[in-house]
C-alpha cells in the first residue's frame, strides 16, 4: 500500500525536482539586492548568512561582495545547487548547510547580515513562520541587517485555498504555505527587534503560478525586542520563477 505523502514530503518533491532546481539555479541576484549590498557588505563585522540559499544566486552575490558566507537550504537538491554554484570561491569563504529556517544551524549573535529572500512564506504554519522569524533574530548580532522578502496576504490568488489555520493556505499540489498581511508581519519582526530601516516595499508580482503579493525591506536588528511598525509602498521588478518573491 502506498502511504499518502505528508505536506513536507510534498513540498520536498516540488523544491528538489530538477527542473526547480534547474530554473533556481539559473538566475542571477536580483538588481536591489546588489544595491543593498553595495550598502552593507563593505562595513561588516562578521559573517552573512543566506536563509533558504536556493540556486545559490543570493549566496554568490554576497562571496562577490567580500562576505564570508554560511547558505542553509532546507532541500538537499537546492543545498548541492548552492555547492555547486559557489565551488569556485576560495575554501573557509562559504559553508553550504542543510537546515531549517525555523531551526537555524548556527549559533546566536553570529550574522551581520542575512538575505532570507522567497522562504518564510514556505513555512506550512503561521506558528512555523513566526518561530523562522525568531530564528533569525537570534542568529543575527545586534545592530545587524536583514534583507527580506517574502510572500503576504495582501493580495490573494483564487487558486489558493485556506487552509485549517488563520493565515494558512494551500496550494494546489496540496503544499501548505503561510501569507500575513504585511502589518502582521512587520508586528512579528518588530516583537523580536528587527525594525526597517528604509523604505518597505509592498507590490503584487504576476507569477507563473499566479499573482503573489510581496513584502520586500531592509530591517536592523536592535539590542532589545520592541513592537514598532510601520510600512509603505514600492514597484514590482519583473522576475517570474515560481514561488520566488
Ligand atoms: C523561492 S526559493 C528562493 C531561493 C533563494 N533565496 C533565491 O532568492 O533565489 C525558496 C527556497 O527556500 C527553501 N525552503 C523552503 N522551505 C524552507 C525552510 N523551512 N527552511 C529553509 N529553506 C526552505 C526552498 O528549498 C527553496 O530553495
């Protein structure tokens, strides 16, 4: 007998399948985060992690921007594409690690920056979702940055359907994702001290799997927790992968 698969075995299939991997693995980073990094990168005092490293293109932007880097994929096909991507960087510059974001394998206080871009919306459950976020703030020193995007409730597909939970919906292979409206989220980063700082950026990409409301800022960590809000609005910038924000 064949067992029904779980929505993480799910999940699974869609991010290791070779053309996911495939389409990841062929972009490039994104125009705004090599401006954000030309903002940061130079003046860091430790290392950058990339948070759901994908195809390896946020990772290699950083290497390029001079950051010693540690790329944590919870996929193993993404994990091995993110090798891959990064093999011609000297040894001790990059680790490439299979992890979680709602479980990071690192130690508190280590990054002075991180690129979570296109992950915590993956997260099957708004419980899972807020635990990623205080993952991130525990791994990130104080007065770190945070370059984030992510998919929100602002604007919803109608081929999504809600799921068992508030903010949970399903997707039609029947994989669990989490979308907040935006000021839910920015209440959750804040909870844990990360505050924007510069414009926050919310628009509605059309994808090949349908539109997808975004969420796109720069936050800094503080040395206490807060509950600070605040957002705005920005444009769209044209890339259409799949589940990609
Ligand atoms: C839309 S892709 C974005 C990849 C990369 N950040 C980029 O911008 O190209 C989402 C990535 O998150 C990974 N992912 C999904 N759920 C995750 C989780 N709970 N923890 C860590 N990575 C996860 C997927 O395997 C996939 O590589």
């Amino acid at each position: 007998m064949t067992l029904p698969a779980t929505a993480a075995e799910r999940a699974a299939t869609y991010w290791n399948a070779p053309e996911t991997v495939r389409d990841f693995a062929s972009l490039t980073a994104q125009p705004y985060l090599v401006e954000i990094l030309a903002r940061y990168a130079g003046d860091l005092t430790g290392p950058a992690l990339d948070l759901g490293c994908g195809g390896g293109r946020n990772t290699v932007a950083l290497l390029e921007h001079g950051c010693t880097v540690v790329a944590v994929d919870l996929h193993q096909a993404m994990v091995e594409a993110t090798r891959e991507a990064t093999a011609h960087f000297a040894d001790g510059l990059v680790t490439v690690r299979q992890g979680a974001a709602h479980a990071v394998p690192a130690d508190d206080d280590t990054f002075a920056l991180a690129v979570c871009y296109g992950v915590l919306h993956n997260a099957p459950t708004p419980q899972q979702f807020t635990a990623s976020i205080a993952e991130l703030a525990r791994v990130l020193r104080p007065g770190a940055v945070l370059a984030l995007n992510t998919f929100t409730a602002d604007s919803l597909d109608p081929q999504l359907r809600p799921g068992e939970t508030a903010g949970q919906y399903v997707l039609p292979d029947d994989v669990p994702m989490t979308l907040l409206p935006t000021e839910e989220i920015l209440a959750a980063l804040a909870a844990v001290g990360l505050r924007p700082e510069g414009d926050v950026h919310t628009y509605v990409r059309d994808l090949d799997v349908g539109p997808r409301a975004v969420l796109r800022c720069e936050l800094r960590l503080d040395a206490s927790t807060g509950d600070g809000t605040g957002t705005g609005t920005g444009g769209s910038d044209g890339e259409d992968v799949s589940r990609n924000a």
